[in-house]
C-alpha cells in the first residue's frame, strides 16, 4: 500500500532509540528523509545517516533552545512534512507523592510536555505556509489511566494529549492534522533497560526485573510488550495520505491493557 510519504522531510525526536529509532526506521523505509533529533546518537542511528535518508541532529529538547535548533536543521532541506514528537522520560515515584520535588515535577513536565510545545511551535509556521502537514506525537494510557507510581508523567502525559486535542481544532482547517498515539508498556529501555521502569520496581521491592516486566505484561489482553516497530507502523499511517481525514485523535495501543470503553 502506498501511503503517500516518498519524497517527504521528517522531524523525529528522541531518535536515538526506542520508538523514535524504529520511527525513523520506518519513514525512511518509505523514502521519508529524516531529521533525527536526539541527546546522543547511537550505533543504529548512525547506520540508518550512512544511507543518506537520516540527518542526525544533536540536541537537548530540555533546553528551550533545542526544538527550534532541531527545526531550523530540517528546514535547511527545504521543505518540512512531517513532526513527530516522540521524547519523553519516566521515573517511578515509588516513596509517594510528598517526596516528588518541584525538580523532579518540572523535568517531567519540560521533558513530556514541553519538548513537544516547544517543536510543535518551531514547525508549525512552515506547514502553515505549505498549507499542509502532519504532526504526530506520542503520549501514553497513563494521559487517563492515572498512576501514583508516575504521577507527574501521568500528569504531563495528560497535558499533551489535551494540547494536541486542542491544537488540531485550530491548525485542521488550514491543513495540518495533529493526532496521538497512547502506547502501554513498550519492550524499550524506558521500560526494560537498566535504570528502566523494571529494573527501577525491582530494586525498591526486592524483585526480580524480569518478574516486574512479566507483570506488566501479564496485565495486557495479549500478554506481552508492545513492539517499537508496530508503534512506527502506526505513526506510518497517519502521518500518510491515506489517513487524510484523521485528526484529533488518539489511538490507543496496549495489547488490551485498558479495558474501558
């Protein structure tokens, strides 16, 4: 199936790894050129720049500065299609919510809010021009499945995923779409790595990793993680032609986890 991106120019952030790494696997699989936006690059991003197809871009999406850095490199090839916002950080906040510092509430927000105010602002003026583009940004359940584990992402998850509702009411009608996506628990280093979710539950509660992410995963339909890849596929689809008439939207995906209507 065609869907409508070859030729395009791509903004990723947090391409390093995870989703974002399999984001810009993907577009470029679609002939999507990719400006990838990430803290520190890695093995996988510098094969996929050695194709031609990906520009690595070095940025911190923390400091203020960073979204328009990242932008203002994708706009050097011209044109700009596509933003997909994707970095975030999570910390479990396991002593409870007296010990969560204004610190620890304004990193989570900056980084799972305000990275993608801040993008979404410096990319906007040139798809307003085009009079077309597509913004896709990931969120979570946690944006309404709220948990004191998390409560500041659930909180700034929350605020994006209203953001991006709010925002596609004022850009549709001039041509630009704006949906999220909201994944459960995805087998990436946010969950899985060392100073993961996982890892984190583990030693405060005497666990066993494994064990805490076979939890999680046991509380889904389908029993599993979610794939980096099938997260890109889906970002595929609405960043293309064929899901022309979709915005406003959040897709939910999480093997079954949230079982409410």
């Amino acid at each position: 199936m065609d869907l409508g991106l070859t030729g395009k120019v791509a903004v990723v952030t947090g391409a390093s790894k995870g989703i974002g790494l399999a984001t810009t696997r993907a577009l470029t699989d679609e002939g999507v050129r990719v400006v990838a936006g990430a803290r520190t690059t890695s093995e996988e991003l510098t094969a996929l720049a050695a194709t031609g197809q990906v520009r690595p871009v070095r940025v911190d999406l923390s400091n203020p500065t960073g979204p328009a850095d990242l932008v203002a490199a994708a706009l050097e090839l011209g044109r700009l299609d596509i933003l997909v916002n994707n970095v975030g950080s999570v910390t479990p906040r396991l002593a409870g919510f007296l010990d969560v510092t204004d610190e620890q509430w304004l990193h989570s927000i900056t980084l799972n809010l305000l990275a993608a105010v801040r993008t979404t602002r410096a990319a906007l003026p040139a798809m307003l021009a085009a009079g077309h583009g597509t913004i896709v940004t990931i969120s979570s359940v946690n944006a309404f499945l709220p948990d004191p584990a998390v409560i500041d992402y659930s909180a700034a998850k929350a605020a994006l995923t209203n953001f991006a509702k709010s925002l596609s009411k004022e850009v549709g009608p001039r041509g630009i779409r704006v949906n999220t996506i909201s994944p459960g628990p995805v087998a990436t280093d946010l969950w899985l790595g060392a100073d993961g979710v996982a890892a984190t539950v583990g030693r405060a509660s005497g666990q066993d990793p494994d064990t805490v992410a076979e939890n999680a995963a046991a509380d889904s339909v389908t029993g599993r993680f979610t794939q980096p890849s099938e997260i890109a596929d889906l970002v595929l689809v609405l960043a293309g032609d064929r899901a022309g008439n979709v915005t406003g939207a959040d897709f939910t995906i999480d093997g079954g986890l949230i079982t409410t209507l």
